[in-house]
C-alpha cells in the first residue's frame, strides 16, 4: 500500500544526507521537509562520514560533482554501507562527460545502492560505461514511450539486475524495478520538464521512503515516484492563468506537503509488469 | 523601540558580506534585500578581506563549510574586526560534526561576534565544545518550553557572559540576550521548522540590524528576532487552503518586505527578563 | 523584429552551459528553461570542456568565483570560441575586489566573448582594469539617468568598440550597443533591483537569444534585455497587495515563461542612438 509508505515518512521523519548539486539544493531541503523527512546538506571529506552517522540515509547526487565533493560521495557512501543505511544514487548527467560517467560507475563499484534513480539516457550511459554489458540494448530509444515501453522495461529490468539494486527511470512514463517486477508509472505532466529539479526533488524523497519503509524498498520508490508524479498533476491543478514554471515549482513542493495516504492511494497510477 | 529599529535597516541600507551556506543562499539574499539591507556574497580567501571592507556588516554562517571557505571566515572575521564591523556567527550544524564544532569555536576564540545566533543544541554544543565551562548546564533540555523556560533563560545568559556578545537562541520561543536582560520572545509559527533557511535569514537579516543601530545591540537583534517571527505570522495568514510550506517560505519573505515600523511595534510579542 | 528573436529560441532550445554562482543558480537555471532554452551547470575543471561541447553557448559569471572555477572559465571560453560557440561574460562585482576585477579583464584578453552584461559600474570597472583606455571617460557617473544618458551611451559605445562584442549595461535605463549603434531600453522596474539576481537571468537568457540569432547578435541582445524588463512589468501587474520580493521574483520567470512574439514586440520600449 503506497498509502502506508508516505505515512510512514511522516511518522519517522527521516534524516537524509545529501551530498547534491548547488542548482537544486534549496528545493531539494524544502521537498524533503514537504514530504515529512528533514534534510541535512554537508559535502566536505573531513565531516561527511560523522555527518552520515547521524543521519538514516544518504542522497549522492552528481549534479554539480567537484575535485572536493567526490571523494566525500565515497567516503560517505561507505560509512553509510557500514551502518546499513540506505542510499540512493542520481547519476546528474552521466553520459554528459567522462567525469560524470566515471565517477558514477565508480560509485556502483564501490559503494552499494540500495536505489539508483535517473532518465534514460543516465541509466544509459552507467549501463554502458560499466563495459559491453550483457543483455543491455544499445539501441534502447532514449525516451520511454508506449510504443518503446517493453522494450524499456526489459533493458531497465536487465540494467537493475546488474547493478544489484531498485533502479527508477522517470521521464513521460516512469518505469520502477527491482530487477524482477517492474512498476509502470504514468502520474506527471510534461510541464515538469520546465522545471528544474524535479527529479533531484525525487531522488531525495526515494531515499527518505527507502529509509522509512526498509521491508518493501520496491513499493517505497514507487509510492516516492507516484508522490512526486502526483504532485506535478495537483500542483498543476492550482495554477492561474498568469503563473508559469517558477510558481509552478512551488505549487509542486506545496502539493507534496499537502499529500496523505489517501490521495497517494487514490491518485498513483501505475501498473506491474 | 523595535519601530525605529527597522526603520534605521530601510534609511540606511546597509551593505551585508555573508559567507554562506549553498542551500539557503537565495532566500537569505532575498530576506536582506526585503527588509532594506543589500546582501554580497564572496568565500574565496583572496578577496574576502577586500569584500569585507567595502560593507558594513559581516554574517558568517558555516551551513556548508568547507576546505575553501573556512580559511576566508578568519580572515573576513578578523578585517571585520579591525574595521569595526559588526559581525554574527550562525553556528549551523554545531555538534553535529567535529568540523563544525571546532570552527565555531575557533571562530569564537579568533574572531570577536557582536551576536551568535543559532538553535538551542547548536549553541549548547557551541558552550560544550569550549571546554568544561563553568555555570553551563549540560542538561539544559534541548527545545525551550514554558516548562525549561527559566533554565534556558538562565543558561543563554550565562553563555552570553562568556561569550562576550548577544546570543539569540531561536526556536518555540526565542531568547535574545546580552547576559544581563533576556528578551522572550513568542513570535512565529511551528510551521517555519518546515521550511529551509529561516534561521539563515533571520541571522541575515540580525546583521543588518545590528548594523544599523550600532548603539544598541541587544534591543536591534531583538527586533530582528521579532521581524522573522512576525513575518511567519503574518505570511502564514495569508496562506491559500492548496498552498505549503514553498509557498510559505515566499509569503514570509514577501511579509518582511511589506512590514514597517508601525507593524513591527504592534506585532511584536515579548517580554524582558 | 524582437518577435522572431524569442521565437527561435522557443524553437531552437538551445543548450547553455552556465559556470555561475550558488546565489542565483536554481532562478538562471528556471529562467532558461521559462524563455525556452535549456541549462547546463557545470564548473569542475575536468569536466567544463566537453561539457561545453555538448552545448549552444556559455554563460560565464563571475558573481562566487573562486580558485576552483576561475580556471575552468578559462578553460570552457577557450574552447567555446575554438567551436565558435557564443559566449558571453557577466562580470558580477567587477570592481568589488582585485580578483574579481583582474579575472574579468583576463577573461575579456583570453576568450573571445559575444557579449558582456553587466552595471555600469562593473563595466567601467572593466574599462578602467584594462588601463588607460582611450576614451573611457572615468567620470561617467554610475547611474544611468536620461540627464547622464548621452555621456552614458558615447562610453558604452567606446567600450565595446574596444571590447570588439557587444556590451549591455542594465540598469533603470538599458543600454545594448555593438559599438555602432546603441538600444536604449526603458522596459523594467525600480522594484527588480530588490530581488537578487534578475541580472544573472538576463546574462543566461541573452546568451540563449544570441544562440538562437547567430546573424543578428545586436538585436537579440536587446531583445533579450526587453524581455526580462518586459516580464519585470508584467509580473509586478500580476502582484497580489500582501506580495513582496520573493514572490515577484516567481512572478517574473512565469512572465518570461509565458511571453510569446506579439507580446514581447508590443511591449518593448527602445529608441536605437
């Protein structure tokens, strides 16, 4: 039941982590806090692994990665592995540069994911960076469509069973799996897309759901998937005539906080395969 | 009176250098612009000092300090100091951290604060990491209620004494004090705790008012204390039954903005001890 | 016609690679995304080269450089112009400090930008940083009036001469030359200068027109100050009575995001001198 897993965000409050990109960092904390968890940035070497300590799970995202944050995003990774915390990886423009690829694939390599979220073409990209991956399709179209959806969640199922963890795929369809059982999502609107931040916004709740529903990881990154996917259909509901994508982001935040159970129940749609 | 007060931020605008944290700089900019100071943001050691020097006031806050940024505290700090400056320290994250507790408390002992501002753990860390201070209660519980009022009120000033300068401990209720009087004060809303960066902008925006009323520090932090407080009030009434806590975050800044002396008088809700 | 300048960037999208500050990222980011094209945040000197290559143009703003970034303009302007990308220079606090003084001036000698957007006090900061440049009148007074305005328009028009691209000063009155002609642009509002970083917007979506018009630089330079002046006077049409800064600054991203053609034909206001 998606119901239960943001109530149960809400009634833990997890702390995360987040070692993130300066662009979206402000929505990321407020998003965090909208959705019932409380959010703590630190991004140096020398206090990442206390600062990960304190907290119940860790969000690396490689949006704006540096010479100084990327050894901190193993540090932490590690510690966080240690104390068997759970943490997520958004790959921020993997495949855009060999040190964004690089440092992705070295993450996966030495830290272990419990969730791994990006777009098509980041999960690309890791797939690929990570060798001549057996059972991974190249030729995958970088957007998920109906019409390239089975093949989508065929390379996604494959791509997940490699890397050992939930990989989430968001784009117009978003497509959540453990490797077996695939979720496919269709809450959202293409307005998010003007928008920066919403999937950051999405990695940091994932990682807050994860924490906060430890037995069933798949149904927790759905639920966040749908949450976030929902959010952009209420929020979008409330806009006026003059209001464009900066109110609009607000609206999506606001309608996160407004979230129950219920609506989550009543408004997530998506099907298994 | 808080009245002349802000009244004294709008006359003379003041010009604030923050070294700052990456998650709340935005709003903090927008705060100090809202209540009539100009913000400049510089964390880079070659110019800080120089940067320092052309402003009128110094708010250090360590929310995401790091390698680069904590060298260009001191020495910003101390041309603060030698220019006669006014300058706050927000503790963020003390105790959460080794890194964070020990620059604070550098900080303190390099640095001469004309305020501290920060949650009550932050400055109870901030009181322990200085050693076995005498008269610091260890047990002072963490959130200040009606109940551990008059130990809290107690304790901030004992800290206030050592410290040698106003200590704001803001939360449920907040305490503003120069060790001698303790200004209570009961504006706000709980809601605030789910937004990121009022803290931030609160110590912002205390800068300025220390700045702008130079002879007479504690009252000016208070009505600082006060403007935040109020400016939740007053954003949280204007509130549409669809919005949350991104939206919140803009009313209240737009509340500072809009408030003047007059609302500030009338609005405010305190007592001094 | 202005009309066709916006619309090309609505239809061409072009990718802008931004190395820009923590302070205003997440509102240029949105910008970009509002007037159509889309934005890239990336400042790790291993990485800025080929993510420049990836895109349209480069923004370059100086407004939190440090020792990290500085060597990565360089780096992304050298080989923007070697792929003939647009590239332009915000010099945010020229003048503020030698390092942000002289690293303008060393990009202005090293990369061949497209255009410089700035005040007029950063630009003549620059003019003056370069020496004693011929004709640069240094008694230009800092505010572009329309008593100062002749004086105002002859020194821009010599510095860009000088500077061989096209040079905006923004201000209560607009100036965009080219060396030969000069738009004077009286879009905007007083209330602009109290949000932090409406300038930074401007320098991302000017560099997104100049992309999208690579054969008539001058005018989608001054169409692009047009928009951000005409979407200040929109959005403040849009405010609500209890609506401060914070939210005018939401209220001018949705502006641009819903500025079309006809609008931004019929609302700007130039003379060309």
């Amino acid at each position: 039941m998606f119901k239960e897993c943001i109530e149960n965000v809400r009634k833990k409050t997890p702390l995360i982590h987040n070692i993130t990109n300066y662009v979206t960092v402000n929505d990321v904390a407020n998003a965090l806090l909208a959705c019932g968890a409380s959010p703590i940035m630190s991004d140096d070497w020398e206090e990442v692994e206390e600062i990960t300590s304190l907290c119940d799970g860790l969000s690396i995202n490689i949006g704006t990665l540096n010479k100084n944050t990327i050894p901190s995003m193993f540090l932490a990774g590690k510690k966080a592995n240690e104390l068997k915390h759970k943490v997520l990886l958004d790959p921020v423009g993997a495949g855009a540069s060999k040190l964004r690829t690089d440092t992705a694939v070295k993450l996966m390599k030495e830290v272990k994911f419990n969730a791994i979220r990006g777009n098509i073409s980041e999960i690309k990209a890791l797939a690929l960076g990570r060798g001549n991956t057996k059972g991974v399709d190249a030729n995958v179209a970088d957007m998920v469509t109906e019409d390239s959806l089975n093949n989508a969640v065929d390379f996604v199922k494959t791509f997940a069973k490699e890397a050992g963890c939930i990989v989430a795929v968001t784009g117009a369809i978003d497509l959540v799996t453990d490797g077996n059982q695939c979720y496919v999502i269709r809450n959202g609107r293409a307005e998010m897309g003007k928008i920066t931040g919403t999937g950051c916004q999405l990695s940091a709740i994932m990682t807050a759901f994860l924490v906060a529903n430890p037995d069933r990881e798949l149904e927790a990154a759905a639920a966040a998937v749908c949450t976030m996917g929902l959010a952009g259909e209420i929020g979008w509901s409330n806009m006026q005539p003059s209001e464009g994508n900066s109110t609009y982001r607000n609206r999506i935040i606001d309608a996160i906080y407004k979230m129950d159970g219920e609506m989550l129940e009543k408004g997530a749609r998506y099907e298994i395969r």
